[in-house]
C-alpha cells in the first residue's frame, strides 16, 4: 500500500467523518477521561528536584519509624517505614543526580 494523497473525493469524505467526530461532545467527553486514566506522567517523576529539607525530613522520619518500628514490632509501623523508606531513598538519589550536575 502506498503512503500516497489520497483523491479528491476520499479526503472529502474523511474531512466530513473528522468534522462530525470533532462536533461529538460525548465523543469528547470520553476521550478526555480515557487520556487521563492512562496512568501516571512519569517524566514528572524524572523532573522531581527534591530540596535538601525535604530530603532530610524523610530521611528523619524513616529512621524513626524503624527505630520504632524495631522496638514495638508494630505491622502498623512497619508498613508506614515500608512506605516512606523507598521515597526517601528516591529524593535522596535525585538531590545527589541534581548535585552532581551541577
């Protein structure tokens, strides 16, 4: 098949089908909420640039919530270290990346 114009009367017809599909509102409607439930924009997670007491906060409340975590043996504690740790590592890796390039 060829990447060729298409005739007259083809690209007609497709302006009138994308006129028609453009004056669809719930057409429109659905296609917004089907782009936004795609999943998360991971080129906002590349552009973090986390500042030095953000880091420094999490990194405080990782170490506490193991220390706690530790002594009580609480699965409630456990799991809020489990949840904060991963973050605090990935702002601790991106504030490094951000020095270096400096």
């Amino acid at each position: 098949m060829t990447t060729g114009r298409l005739p007259d009367h083809e690209q007609h017809i497709l302006d009138e089908m994308e006129r028609a599909l453009r004056r669809d509102r719930r057409l429109a409607r659905r296609m917004r909420t089907a782009r936004s439930r795609r999943g998360p924009d991971l080129s906002r997670v590349a552009r973090y640039r986390p500042h030095v007491l953000t880091v420094s906060l999490l990194l405080a409340m990782s170490i506490g919530l193991m220390v706690t975590g530790i002594v009580t043996s609480r699965p409630a504690v456990i799991w809020a270290f489990a949840a904060v740790w991963p973050l605090a590592l990935f702002a601790v890796f991106r504030l490094l990346y951000r020095w270096r390039e400096r």
